[in-house]
C-alpha cells in the first residue's frame, strides 16, 4: 500500500468513525467513556491525527454498527469500504 493509498484509508476510517457517530447522536465524551479512553484520543482519530488500536477500532465498529472492509483491484490496489 502506498503511503498516499494509507493516508486516504486513514482518512476514509477516520471520517466513517465521526459520521456514524454524529448520526447516532453521540458525543465524543460519551463514545470514549464507552471505549474507555481519553475523549481527546476520539478526536484525534476522527480528525486522522491517530490511528486507532486494532482493539479500539474492533469497539468502535461494534458500537458504531459498521464494518471495514479492505479490497484489493486488479492492479493489486488496496481500497477501503466501509459497510452500513
């Protein structure tokens, strides 16, 4: 994966995390309580300061209701889907 193929996969997450958590009406400060980190370490992850830990991340789908998935095209391009 390149380093522009990762940054735009980072991004990707990172605005999936904060749209879905909008939409569920969550704030920050409730979602991290849940997740049991800092509210700081949520706004990092959404604004693709952080990457989450495989473990946060794996709470976050779950608590979100979403999936990721990784997908590789023709030309062996790595693409990231989120899933409703």
């Amino acid at each position: 994966m390149s380093k522009n193929s990762f940054e735009q996969s980072v991004l990707t997450v990172a605005q999936a995390i904060h749209n879905q958590r909008k939409g569920k009406s969550i704030t920050q400060q409730q979602m991290a309580l849940k997740l049991g980190v800092d509210q700081a370490v949520i706004s990092r992850i959404e604004n693709a300061e952080q990457i989450p830990s495989d473990e946060i991340l794996c709470k976050l789908t779950k608590l979100l209701n979403f999936e990721i998935v990784k997908t590789f095209n023709k030309r062996g391009e790595v693409r990231i889907e989120i899933r409703h």
